[in-house]
C-alpha cells in the first residue's frame, strides 16, 4: 500500500482530496494544485464552492497572491471543488481542515465539523491513502477521536497530524515558509507525509508522533497568549503608575532576550484565544494549571479596560457614556485583515450600548463597515482606535477630528502621536495621558 502511495506522491499523481476551503484549506488546497497535484477541495458552504468553481478567492482581506493562484490553478483544472464527499473514494491523501473551536463557557473542544469531515470520510473511505489532519486539535485527539471516528476504514489509512501554522495576511507565505511538525500515528505515515510537504513547503519538516504534534501548536500558541496577556499587565501597571508602557517595553526589549509584545484592547482571531484551551483540555483532572488560564482571563479583561478609558476619555469633557457619541475604529482582531473571529471589538462595542452609548462602528475591510472615515467620526465625542488598520496609521488626524463633536480619542495600539493638534488622546497603557475611572461604578445596576 504504501509503495503505491509513495510513487503516487513522487511522480504527483496522486489524487489529493482537501476538506474544509477555508483559511487554512483554500491556500493549501492552491499551493498543492500548483505543485502539480490534482486537487479535489470539499467544502459544505454551497457558495463557497461556486466561488472557487469559478475561480474565485472566497477569501478577504489582504492575501497577496492568493486570487490570482486560486484563478491559475482552477483553471488549469488542477483544483476543483464539490460539496460532495463521494469525491473522498478515488483519493490517495485527504487533508481535513475544519475549525476546532472552543465552548465559551467550559473551554472545552468543539469538535463538531472535525466530527462530520470524519463521518463522511468514513462512510467514502477510500481504498488506501494518507489522511493528514491539519486543524489544531487538543492533545490526545488524534488517538482519541479521529482514529477511531475511521477505524470502520480498517488500517488500509495512515494517520498524521500536521497542524497548521497560518496567519491572516500571510496565508501563502507562511504555508511555503514555516516550519512544519509532522506527527504521524505510524513511522511510515511520517514518512510519506514528510515526502508530500516537501512539494510545496520549502522550510524544515520535523517528524514526531501524533502527541508531540498535537501539543507543540497549542503550546505555542499558550506561549503567545502568556506573553500578550504579560505586555496587558504590564500596561494596566505603567497606567497606574503613571509612566509610558509603549516606552517601556522599546527599553525593556533592548535587553537580549526580552521580547515584551504590544499590548493592546484584548486578544481576538482563531487561533490564540482557543489553543490555550485545547491544551489544557488535554490534561488529566489531576493537574490544575494556574498560568495559562490567568493569562486568558487577562487578556480577555482588556475589552473592558477600554470601556473603562472612553469613561475616563468623556469623564474628562464632563460628558457620560450614557449620552455620547463613540466611533469605534476597527472591527477585524488584526491589523489590515477582514478577519472578525473572536474580535475584542465585538465586546467594546457590545459594552459600549450596554451602557447606552450611540456607537458607530467603522472598518476599511470589514462588509458593512467600510465606508469614509470622516463620516464615521462625524459628531462623535470619542474614538476609539482597536486595530492598527494602515488607514489609521496613516490619516492625518489633526483634520479629521475637527469632524468631531469634542475631538477625544483613545489609542488602543500606539498608532497616534502623543499629541494630536485639536484633541486629547488617551492611550492604552499610558498612565500620563488619564486618570484611570473604574467603570464598574459606572455600570447602570441592570447590566
Ligand atoms: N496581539 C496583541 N499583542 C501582540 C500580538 C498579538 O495584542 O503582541 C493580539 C492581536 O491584536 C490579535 C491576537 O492577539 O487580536 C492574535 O494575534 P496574532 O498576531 O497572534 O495573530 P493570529 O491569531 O493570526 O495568530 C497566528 C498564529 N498562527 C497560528 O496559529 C498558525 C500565531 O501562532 C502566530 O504567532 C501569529 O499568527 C503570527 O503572527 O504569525
């Protein structure tokens, strides 16, 4: 079986089934097709697979390369797509790439979509082939869940977790460029899964078993999270100690070794407010881990901090949040991406109303928030800048705050100048630029 599949890899004959044409599956998907692969991407979004049947990137934001490999390889008719997972029969590999979310109440792995891609690779389980789960999964998963979900297919698939490391912005890039883990369930699925990166991925392949493979990308998102939520911390300290954290850590990071990272209005997108999670649910019962979860619960505290700046902002100007105007300036969790998922944004401006604020929002590459920058702060009392959108880095503020009601804006990521003709501005983990107000005292007793 395996020699077959080896000379299929080799040769590039070998008929690749993707499933799941999202962030992780389309780029993927493309840079297979190019590398000469036949390409079968499935997905159960109907308009989804039209887009890509035409040619086109489903895909928003800034992604360069993408459409233009996407169109390029669909019509060279190496990459197709179907909603059909019949296509699964006549595969030698299956990529499966589903989000992996966690409940927001228990934390706990939602494995609902990897759930279904596996049902329905088992029930058109093809003869033999290489089966690589892409989607980050909490340790354990791999032994726990997938290979049984396809032992009715019996041994005739090899295992592999190969997780991925994308990022918005850089799909292709980081899918050519970073280094990959490659953890099989049986030497030889490392083997011949190692083989099959290395058509497309020009970094290093490290082989591990399933376990290791599993654990190194949770892990290194929890490192992430720890080393945002200790830059937050950081800035609520300077903010109370009244000095500049944005300083701070430019002299900190001068130290070899140091590495303080930005703070900023929370911690949003699809990978580093869950993998923590997927970690720890991995664990036995018997050890109760204090770091991570308080690192989650930091950054997660950081969307009502700037809730608590505006109030400080409008406390200023004798105005309160009951009948201001604010303008909340990116919606996306990350700079120059249309990205939303899990976006801090969200809970400010959910707080915001709760507290009977008029809010506007505004975002260059979010669908429905586009639109004049002027006009979104047209009247407004307070801004409020979440992301460091190029728009925003780049505006001249001294003139679009004039379009304000009283020009007060509130600086989540060091975007502004310390001062800005015309206005104040407060900014996030800069303690010499407000006086911090607890808004719990402020909070109406029904919310
Ligand atoms: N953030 C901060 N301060 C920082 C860095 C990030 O507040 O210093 C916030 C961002 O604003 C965002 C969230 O954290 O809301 C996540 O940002 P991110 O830069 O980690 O972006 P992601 O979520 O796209 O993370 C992905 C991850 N990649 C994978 O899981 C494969 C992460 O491991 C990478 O480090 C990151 O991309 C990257 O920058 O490459």
């Amino acid at each position: 079986m395996t020699q077959e599949l080896t000379h299929a890899v080799q040769n590039r004959t070998a008929r690749v089934v993707v499933i799941g044409m999202g962030y992780v599956g389309l780029p993927v998907s493309a840079l297979i097709a190019e590398a000469g692969f036949t390409v079968a991407g499935l997905d159960i979004r109907e308009d989804r697979v039209s887009m890509i049947a035409e040619g086109i990137s489903p895909i928003g934001g800034t992604e360069p390369g993408l459409a233009e490999l996407v169109a390029r390889v669909v019509a060279s008719g190496r990459l197709r797509a179907s909603t059909d997972y019949a296509i699964c029969r006549d595969a030698d590999i299956v990529l499966i790439a589903v989000d992996t979310p966690v409940d927001d109440n228990d934390h706990q792995p939602g494995y609902e979509a990897l759930r279904a891609a596996l049902t329905g690779l088992a029930e058109h389980a093809p003869s033999r082939a290489l089966v690589i789960v892409e989607s980050t999964l909490a340790p354990g998963t791999m032994r726990n869940v997938v290979e049984p979900a396809l032992r009715r297919a019996g041994n005739r698939l090899l295992l592999v977790h190969c997780p991925e490391r994308l990022t918005p912005g850089r799909l292709l890039r980081n899918i050519r460029e970073m280094p990959r883990v490659v953890g099989g369930m049986s030497l030889v699925a490392t083997e011949l899964a190692i083989a099959f990166y290395r058509d497309f991925v020009r970094a290093p392949l490290e082989p591990a078993d399933d376990l290791t493979a599993e654990t190194v990308k949770t892990a290194e998102n929890a490192y992430r999270d720890v080393q945002i939520a200790f830059a937050n911390e950081l800035a609520l300290i300077c903010e109370d100690l009244g000095t500049d954290v944005w300083r701070v850590r430019e002299l900190v990071n001068q130290v070899p070794g140091r590495q303080v990272h930005l703070p900023g209005a929370g911690v949003g997108g699809h990978c580093i407010p869950k993998d923590p999670w997927l970690l720890l649910s991995g664990i036995t019962k018997r050890l109760q881990p204090r770091l991570i979860p308080a690192a989650r619960a930091i950054n997660d505290a950081m969307p009502a901090h700037v809730v608590d700046l505006v109030i400080a902002a409008l406390s200023g100007a004798d105005l309160s949040i009951t009948d201001a105007r604010v303008a909340v300036l990116g919606y996306a969790y990350r700079e120059n991406s249309d990205d939303t998922r899990n976006t801090p944004s969200a809970p400010v401006v959910g707080q915001l109303k709760a507290l009977g604020a008029d809010v506007r929002v505004h975002d260059p590459y979010v669908a429905g928030y586009e639109g004049d920058l002027t006009s979104a702060l047209k009247e407004a009392n307070c801004a409020v800048l979440m992301v460091a959108h190029e728009e925003y880095t780049r505006a001249q503020w001294p003139a679009l705050v004039s379009a304000m009601s009283t020009p007060m804006l509130v600086d989540c990521r060091d975007i502004l100048p310390e001062t800005v003709a015309g206005a104040r501005v407060i900014r996030l983990g800069d303690g010499r630029s407000f006086r911090p107000v607890d808004a719990v005292d402020q909070l109406p007793s029904d919310v």
